[in-house]
C-alpha cells in the first residue's frame, strides 16, 4: 500500500489574543484547530465542510506550509512539512497548488493572462523560454477557454473565466496535489456547473488529488468522493462521501442536511443556540449547547474521533442511529 499523501497527527493551530490598551495585557488563545487527525491517499477528492469559522482555511493554510502547526504534525508523503529544506520546499510548491476563493484578486490586475500563466512555468523551469507560449495555449485549451484571451487582463474575463485560467495556474506546474478555498462560490449557477465539470474531469483524467473547501453540500457530493466534516476546530465526522450524505452519524452533520435545500423535502430550521467561542470552549462536547439530543454525559466528556466502521469516523458519544 502506497503511503498517504497527507497526514495531519493530533494538529493543532493556536493564535495569542492581546488585550488592547495599557490597562489590559492580558493575552489568551485562540484554537482555531484542535488535534486534527486527517490522511488523505493519492487520488483522493476530499471535501472540508462545516459552518464560518469551522476552521477549514485554516487546515488548507497548514496543510500548504503557510502557517506552521502550533502542536502536531503535518506530513507530506513521509516528511514533516516543519523541516523540509530549501530543495523540498521548492519540489513542494511545484506538487501541491492552490486556487483561491477570489480568484480574480489573486492574480496582479496589470499582467496579461498569458504573463499569469507563465509565471509559474518560469519559476520552476519546466520548459524552455521558447516552448513557454505554446504550454500556456495548452493550458488555455486545457480549461475550455479559446486563446484569443490571452493577451487579456484579469479585469476583461467573467467571473467563468477567471475562474478557469485560476485552474489552468494551478495546473501549470503539473501538481500532484490541488487544494481549493469555495472556488465556485459567488458563480450563476450554469458557470458553477462547468467549472464543477471542468474539475472533476481532472481529477478522473489526471488523478490529481484534491481538497475542496465549500459550505454546499450539494457541490460536496458531486465533486468529492470523501467528506470531513469540522466543527470548531476539530473533524465530528468523515468517510465515503455517499454514506455521509445518506446516513449521517454525527448530530451536527445531520443538522447540516437538513438545513440543505431540497425538492422533495421541506426545508428545516438551522440549529438553535451560539456557537460557543473558541476562546472560551464549554467543558466536554463542544456542541452539546446546540445537539438536540445532547444527554448529561455530554456536557462533561468530550468525544474523540472513533472508528464506526471502516473508513467512516464520528466524535459522539451518542452516534445517531442509522435508519
């Protein structure tokens, strides 16, 4: 067995809390992650769902080396990604890529299209100076956009474009690995289903490992063939994709179900109660104040993620009980 692309060991991700003014010091923390456990395997379409604030940007930033665990380990094939060198760090890049939720501000609104995707063609040498524009056309065409957009500037395109020549830059380096922040987010809902399209045939075609950020569970199971599920720092729920969806284990994922839009169903209210702040999490499950069917032992232990079955874990004392 191939070894994992990813694994995130008991991560954790902490930030210090400054009181302002002479007159408060003091400091507390913030775990915007709290002991993550997490193996992606090549090939892998996996999606991160949960509420604002869930934590899910935050592991993307971990799990791309751009913030460093505060307790825990990420790895990346069998290196920490905390004591790669300058050589690895490099091949990194190169293998793992990210899109961006605003796809259009990510790119510097004076370069041309053509420019933008060279970029990172350059950087890492793939190719000679003079084979650079026909790989950019490649890229181009490889996203469904005619190349007649290339001497454009982001500003120019749609919200569809801009979007596909986001995809044709990560591609651009030829990734392993491509990691996305609600990329369809904000899109009609016809240009949301091509750029959907677009990336799953990517996946199929090019077996690209891909992490999806998106609060849509309907863009979850079209796109991915795993789910997490995180809430407030930690993951209550992950496995297959289709026996989330259709048995849901954990209360809060059945929660998130039923406040997703459906034809044949009337739409629920969402949950009831705050979350609680992550300055100040509640003693045993951190979502017994809102779990409607939350029993007195939940108020005082807090759950780790168990193995339920294979490749289905859940963080409940209480699972829910499958129809």
């Amino acid at each position: 067995m191939q070894d994992p692309v990813f694994s995130l060991l008991d991560v954790e991700r902490s930030y210090e809390l400054r009181g302002s003014g002479w007159f408060n010091r003091s400091s507390r923390q913030l775990k915007a992650l709290d002991g993550v456990r997490l193996e992606l395997q090549r090939g892998d379409t996996l999606a991160l769902v949960g509420e604002s604030g869930s934590g899910k940007s935050t592991l993307i930033r971990l799990m791309l080396g751009l913030e460093p665990a505060s307790d825990g380990r990420v790895l990346y094939g069998q290196r920490d990604l905390a004591q790669l060198d300058a050589a690895e760090r490099k091949r990194f890049a190169c293998e793992v890529a990210f899109i961006y939720q605003n796809a259009r501000g990510s790119m510097n609104p004076r370069m041309r299209i053509a420019d933008i995707l060279a970029e990172p063609i350059r950087l890492h040498g793939l190719c000679a100076e003079h084979d650079i524009p026909a790989r950019v056309a490649a890229l181009l065409d490889r996203v469904g956009l005619p190349a007649g957009l290339l001497q454009r500037f982001p500003g120019e395109l749609s919200g569809g474009q801009v979007r596909r020549v986001a995809i044709a830059r990560a591609l651009a380096a030829e990734p392993e690995v491509i990691m996305a922040d609600e990329s369809v987010a904000g899109l009609d809902v016809s240009v949301q289903a091509q750029v959907l399209n677009l990336l799953r045939d990517l996946c199929r075609e090019s077996g690209i490992t891909l992490v999806f950020i998106t609060h849509d569970l309907g863009v979850a199971s079209y796109l991915c063939d795993k789910i997490a599920v995180l809430y407030l720092g930690r993951i209550v729920e992950q496995g297959p994709t289709d026996a989330i969806l259709n048995t849901p284990r954990h209360p809060y994922t059945r929660a998130l179900l039923q406040a997703f839009p459906r034809f044949d169903v009337p739409l629920k209210a969402s949950l009831s109660g705050e979350i609680p702040s992550p300055v100040n999490l509640p003693q045993g499950c951190r979502f017994a104040g809102r779990c409607p069917q939350v029993q007195t032992a939940c108020r005082a232990t807090d759950p780790s993620l168990t193995a339920l079955e294979a490749d289905r874990q859940v963080a409940c004392l209480f699972p829910v009980t499958a129809a």
